[in-house]
C-alpha cells in the first residue's frame, strides 16, 4: 500500500535546526527486502518553507563506515542516507544522497521503464543552493545516533513552491554497513527485492504538502 506524509509548511529555525516543528510527523523505515523492522532504527521528517523542502534523518547506529570526501563518490558503497523525490513524473526523478561525513552525491535519474534496467543516471547534475548537515552523538556506553539535516531548494529542481494538497513521489532509504552484522538496506517505502534495490519508482510514497 503506498503511504502518505503529510509535509507541513514551518519556518526553518537556524537556532534550533535540529528539531523539526510541532506540525511534522516523523515515518520510520524498515527493511527494504521484506518490510521488516530493520536491526538500526531510522526515522525521518519532513516540512517546508517559501524555498526549501527540509528532511531531518535520526538514525541510531553503532559502527560507522564512511571513508570518502569528494563529491559524487559512490557514498552509496558505504553509509549514507538517500532521498529519492520526484515532484512529476516518476519516470524523472532527483537522487540525493549525505554520508556521515556530510558528503554528498546528487543526480538526475532518467527511468523510462521505473527499474534499474532502463534508467540513465546524471551524474554532472549538482542540485545548486542544496543544504547538508550531519551531528554525531557518542554516548558514554559506545550507541551512537547520527541526525542528517537535507534542505533542497524548490528552484534546483525546477518547481515553485508547492501548492496547498500538492503531492510529489518520493522514497527515502538508508544503507548501513557492517564488518560483523552484514549489510542493512532499510527504506519508508520497502522495494521488496532481493538483493536490495532502491531504484523501483512504482514503490515510491506520496509527500503530501499542506500549508
């Protein structure tokens, strides 16, 4: 069944840019292959202004993987957080991706067929005036938490502010990887396939804009 996010319209507050506002309503992923709960937990938020569409990972964690620092490198080889939206049709859609490191790989994604096979990935495309921000939390018994901050503006993608009831398709997924407990592909929206693949548009959600 797909589901539904309410994105509620909310100033951004650069003090307290962690914390999303009353109106928002956080989804929690689960595992991309089966729908199950997956062995970290993530949850994300959503909301925006008269510019921006504002996503707020919270991810639990406890051995981060991360080794690379330029941008466009295949973060997804390592742990990264990944938003997939489409504000038209889900045969073009935007791929943004943040590593713990606050990397970031963004692209065009052509898919006339919706599957991996046929779509055409760009990867010379740089979503201009995109926001990125990670905060690391270590606690004294070795968990880690790691919040990703993804601000991407309505005019890098072509569109203006969105509309009161206007719905976009999107998903979003999170890759973690570990030495001892394996690889974990979790997703708001599972794919259902095996080995995992995040590149299925006719999975993807609703984000639902509300003024």
């Amino acid at each position: 069944m797909t589901e539904t996010l309410v994105v509620p319209r909310a100033p951004f507050d650069m003090e307290e840019p962690w914390s999303t506002p009353p109106a928002c309503t956080s989804v929690r992923l689960r595992r991309s292959t089966d729908a199950a709960a997956p062995r970290l937990a993530t949850s994300v938020a959503a909301w925006h202004d008269d510019e921006y569409i504002s996503f707020l990972f919270s991810a639990a964690d406890d051995y981060i993987h991360a080794t690379m620092h330029e941008r466009d490198a295949p973060l997804y080889e390592e742990d990264v957080v990944e938003i997939f939206v489409a504000p038209g049709d889900l045969t073009h859609y935007y791929e943004i991706e943040v590593s713990p490191h606050g990397v970031i790989f963004d692209a065009v994604i052509d898919s006339p067929g919706g599957v991996r096979e046929t779509m055409h990935v760009d990867r010379a495309w740089n979503c201009e005036g995109l926001v990125a921000a990670v905060r690391k939390n270590i606690e004294s018994d070795g968990a880690i938490s790691v919040d990703t901050l993804i601000r991407i503006p309505f005019a890098s993608i072509g569109r203006n502010v969105p509309e009161d009831g206007e719905a976009w398709r999107a998903n979003f997924f999170r890759v973690d990887r570990h030495e001892t407990e394996g690889d974990e592909y979790s997703a708001w929206q599972p794919t259902m396939k095996d080995p995992a693949d995040f590149h299925v548009a006719a999975a993807f959600g609703v984000l639902q804009f509300a003024r």
